[in-house]
C-alpha cells in the first residue's frame, strides 16, 4: 500500500473516532490543513464524500460508516505487518523517544534500560527526566510518564502499576523532633512538600474508608521528587512518598512511616498509578514492549517492599 494512502487512511480514522479535525491532528502528530487535505484525497479517491463537516460537529456519512470498519481492519493489518517484519529480521529497530519521572532515573528505569538495550541492540532509547507533565505531542515523545491520578485527555492511558502513599521521616528527624500522634500533630513539624508538577493545597488522608483533609504548611517546597526523597532520607523533616520508594528504606531501617494508620489519596478516597500516555494510534512493537518491560520493573519494585 502506497503510504500517501496511508496516511489518509489514518487520517480518516481518527476524524471518524475524534469528530473533530483539530483533535484528530493532535492525536496524529499533524496539523489540521495537513489531515483536511488527506480526508479530502481519500474523497476524491473514493468518489463519495465520507464525512459531513458543520461549525458544531464532524459526523460519518452512509459512505464514511460503510468504509470505516474496513479503514479500522485495514490499518490493524499494517500494523502486525510492521511487527511481523520487525520479528524477521531479529530484532526491533528504530527510535524510542519518552520522558519520565526524576524519581523512576533512579528506581527503576536504570535496570529496564539495561535489559531492553540488551535484547535490542538496534533500537535507540531517547529518555527526558522532568517531573513536569509534558505532553507528549507538543515534545514529540512516543509516550511520557507520570505518577498520581491520570487526568482526562484526548492522550490513551497505559496503566503501569498501582501504589500507595504514606508519610515517612528519618529515625534522625523523629528523634530530634519527636514522633507526631496524630494528624493534628502535623503542623507542629517540618513538612516537605514537592510542587511539582503542580502544587497540591491539601494532602487527603484515609483511614478505614474516611477521608481527612489537611492543607499543609510547609518547612521545604522542592521541584523535584528525587529532592523530596533525599532530604527526607538527610533529616530535613516529614514527605509524602510512593510506598515502592519508602517502605524498602523502611525496611533498610532509614525511614520511619509517619502516622501509619493513614494512606494519602486523592479526595474521593482513590489510589494513585504510574500511568504512560501517548496520542492515539498503534504503537510501535518496540514501544510497546518496552512499555510491558516498565509495567513488569515497576510491579515487581513494588512487591519487594510489600
């Protein structure tokens, strides 16, 4: 297949899905005159008008919904074509480009890039470390990586692994500042609060199913996670930390979990995740695999320390 016609096709498909022209461009990594003119091509190839255009709405014609089901097969046939010649010559190929985390530099992706290089010598790893929510159209990643709660997006979701919150200090802080017995306790003692990518007003705070709101008054606001780990771990004061970061050191016997009773969660109660998002569209095998390889490195992290 001609991959002028691919692109169209690709093009069509994500207007039908997105209904929009402007959502589809963004989805696709392209702009809107660019997917417009390929919907129009397809038309004009196909000698039926596929899709009605208003100011409110991008709607399937008769024709558009005859021909998407067959675009939609289409486009799957390619893409375990790419896989299957991707699987022929020995290995992946190709770049990797994504961001993650400070935190996941130092925990966890130093081991899962380290086997995945081995098993694929010929794919190239790109990898940003920013605690921003970066997007990954606009920074042209294959995916990007974040923690919390994943917010709505026209972005696809690629759950990693679920994780609690707790608060942890020092044995060295707690025994110069004393060990609080309660949340009230709190805002006598040096709080670290990491800011970004943004900064939270209140931590939530759950206890047999009820939630307690706190908005903390901060000693230490830091930008960086990995900042937030450290000086906790130095004796600056008490943070907020991924159970797979603190209980290991709780075991190591260099953190201490603050108010044990209580797991920080969102405001109605929930859980956070590590989370990759990426535009709509089939990913890449060796993306794909290297997103499988993260899920296991993370899960497995978490387990250790459970």
């Amino acid at each position: 297949m001609a991959l002028d016609m691919l692109r169209e096709i690709q093009a069509f498909v994500s207007v039908a899905h997105k209904r929009s022209f402007v959502a589809a461009a963004r989805a696709l990594g392209r702009s809107p005159s660019a997917v417009t003119r390929a919907v129009q091509t397809l038309e004009d190839n196909a000698g039926s008008k596929l899709l009605n255009r208003n100011a409110n709405a991008v709607t399937l014609t008769e024709a558009g919904e005859r021909l998407l089901p067959h675009a939609e097969r289409l486009l799957d046939v390619q893409r375990d074509a790419a896989d299957e010649l991707a699987a022929l010559s020995g290995s992946a190929q190709g770049w990797v480009r994504f961001a993650v985390p400070l935190l996941l530099g130092e925990q966890v992706l130093p081991g899962v890039l380290a086997e995945f290089s081995q098993r694929h010598p010929q794919v190239t790893l790109d990898v940003q470390y920013s605690d921003d929510a970066l997007d990954p159209l606009q920074g042209k990643f294959d995916f990007v990586v974040r923690g919390a709660f994943p917010q709505s997006s026209e972005l696809i979701g690629y759950p990693l692994w679920e994780y609690r919150r707790y608060l942890y200090a020092s044995p060295q802080y707690l025994a110069r500042a004393g060990t609080p017995q309660g949340l009230e306790a709190l805002a006598e003692h040096a709080l670290i609060v990491h800011t970004a990518p943004r900064i939270l007003k209140a931590w939530h705070f759950c206890r047999d199913g009820v939630i307690t709101s706190l908005r903390p008054q901060p000693r230490l606001r830091l930008g960086s996670g990995v900042a937030v780990y450290h000086s906790t771990l130095a004796g600056a004061g008490i943070a907020r930390l991924a159970d797979w970061l603190g209980e290991a050191q709780v075991k190591a016997g260099r953190l201490v979990r603050v108010c044990p009773q209580y797991r920080l969660t969102s405001s109605s109660g929930h859980d956070p995740q590590m989370h990759a998002l990426y535009p709509a569209g089939e990913l890449p095998a060796r993306v794909r695999d290297l997103l499988q390889a993260l899920r296991r490195a993370g899960k497995a992290t978490r387990s250790q320390t459970q």
